[in-house]
C-alpha cells in the first residue's frame, strides 16, 4: 500500500494578525509555519495504514524551499519520504496548486511509482477553500469522498466513514482513490527525538512544476472589527466605596 499525503505550509498564528501592506496575504515576518490539524491527521492516518498494512507512506507540498521543514516534520512521525514540488516564487492558487499536484503524481505513475491512496485536509487552513482534493481527483479520474472521519482499508478497496449529524455515512470505493480528512479521524502522535533525528537523512525529491496563473484572483484580506472594552477607574481604597456602592444599586445589585 502506497499512500501519499498531501500538506500545505502556513503561518502559524498564535497571537495577533497582520497583513501585508497590499493586504494580499498574512504578514509572516515574524511568525513560525505549519500545517492543519486536518492534514496532521491525515500524515498519522498514512503512517498507521502503511504499519498495518505495510507499503510506504509519502508527504507533498508545495512551496517554497523553506517547507523542507514541515516535511521533515511529518517525516518524523514516521513517513517515509517526501516531495516538494518548489513554487518559484509564484502565487499559487487553488487550481494551479492541483494541476501542479496531479502533474506530478501522473509522472510517477507513467513511471510506475504510483500511489493506492491520496489523502488531503478537508479545507485548506489558511485560505477555507475546499478545491485543492477535488480538482485533484478530477484530474486523475479518481473516485474523490471529503468530510472523513474513519478509513478502513479492505481487499476490495476503501470504505469511509462521514459523520452527518446524529447519523454516519458509509461509503465504499475502489483504489486508487482521494480522500479529504477532517480533524478528529485520529489523535495524532507526537515526534520522538529519534523520529527528529532520522527524519533529516530521509529522502526529499524536488520538482518544478509548470506554473499558470489562476483565473481566480485575491482582492485583499480584511481582518475582523475588534471589540473593545473599557474600564472606569472609581477611585483608590476607601474613597472609591461610596462610587462602588452607588453603582451596585445603578445595577440592581442592592437595594437603594
């Protein structure tokens, strides 16, 4: 069983936003990088099928060189290798981001270095778009399910498992296949520091795929109004009680 997992490199945000002065991205001069929960679980899902199952388990992003980082990272969880299919500097969108995607995988298969399984986060973390799987499984003509939340593989294929509700949808489907993952399939696991160790000698192939403009462009990003909050200084010890005491019975509190 050959799975590949594909991760997308973003900010990551801990504290305050900010944005670029052209307001197209995040400011990420002085902000660290990973990926989603989503695709966390998605490498831990990969690696647990490939310990079950045997076979091999594969990290893709793309980006800049920089991303060797969390591809390292996944690979010390116990992935096996990685590509990194290097951006050039461009701004990739989401169609672009899957024709440069599925171009790669139909080179390995041409090559006879396929994979049985893709499996993608739900949505992309920074951007919330859910494009990237489909257009890739679209390109492919690979049966495509979003939503996962259980994978069980068997010898007839996949099936997976989708909560609706209070109900839970069962879809089965033949490999090769795409699947997009949600938070919750598993809990991931934690690298150990020979996990860390032995993935800096783990192979990482590079590739330039052909870029192309997507037709879809970003306007700017807005950040949400911030609610602010005030506070009235009523006085200093005990010249402060009577203010205190007028406004408990403004409130209610006691009796006037």
């Amino acid at each position: 069983m050959r799975v590949l997992v594909c991760i997308k490199r973003v900010p990551l945000v801990g504290g305050k936003i900010t944005l670029r002065e052209d307001s197209l991205a995040v400011d990420t001069k002085y902000l660290g990088f990973t990926f989603s929960p989503h695709e966390e679980c998605a490498v831990e899902e990969a690696v647990r099928i490939t310990e079950q199952h045997g076979g091999s388990a594969t990290v893709m992003t793309l980006g800049p060189p920089e991303a060797t980082e969390q591809l390292q990272f996944a690979m010390s969880l116990g992935v096996h290798d990685a590509v990194l299919l290097e951006d050039g500097g461009h701004e990739w969108g989401p169609m672009a981001t899957a024709a440069a995607i599925a171009e790669d995988i139909l080179e390995q298969q041409q090559l006879g270095k396929g994979w049985d399984l893709i499996l993608f986060g739900t949505d992309a973390p920074d951007s919330g778009d859910y494009q990237v799987g489909a257009r890739v499984a679209e390109a492919l003509g690979m049966p495509y399910a979003t939503g996962i939340k259980g994978i069980e593989i068997g010898d007839a294929g996949v099936v997976l498992r989708r909560e609706n509700g209070a109900s839970v949808e069962l879809t089965a489907m033949g490999l090769p296949a795409v699947v997009a993952v949600k938070e919750g399939l598993n809990l991931p696991r934690y690298p150990s520091l020979p996990g860390r160790l032995r993935a800096k000698s783990k192979p990482i192939r590079k590739a330039t795929p052909s870029w192309q403009s997507d037709p879809n462009k970003t306007v700017r990003f807005r950040l949400p109004a911030v609610e602010r909050s005030a506070a009235i200084q009523l006085g200093e010890g005990v010249e402060a009680v009577d203010s205190i005491i007028a406004l408990l019975k403004d409130l209610g509190m006691v009796a006037k």
